[in-house]
C-alpha cells in the first residue's frame, strides 16, 4: 500500500510540474486517502496484536 501512496505522490508532483493543476489535486487526494487508510489499517493490526496476545515472528 506504502506504494501505491509513493507512485499517487510521484504523479502528483509530475502533474504539478507540467501544469495540470486539477490532475496534480486529484492524486494528491487519492495518494491522501490511501495514506489514511493505511494508518487506520496499521494502527488496527498493532491494537488486535496487543489484545490478542500473539507475537509475529519473522520466517526463519
């Protein structure tokens, strides 16, 4: 997701600099949104590992 956030913010800032104002806003925008939804989601993984109790372990 962390991507996808990167690549919207990149074509905002080329969209900007060429001079589409409305195309640059509507990244942002959505490279907005999906950085919302990213922390909701991580801050919602972080609160069901402290109340469950399980330790992620990486493969190994």
């Amino acid at each position: 997701m962390l991507n996808w956030i990167i690549t919207f913010f990149l074509l905002a800032v080329v969209a900007a600099i060429l001079g589409f104002g409305g195309l640059a806003g509507t990244f942002a925008e959505i490279a907005k949104f999906l950085a919302v939804v990213f922390i909701v989601l991580f801050v919602a993984s972080l609160i069901y590992n402290l109340v469950s109790g399980r330790n992620i372990r990486p493969p190994g």
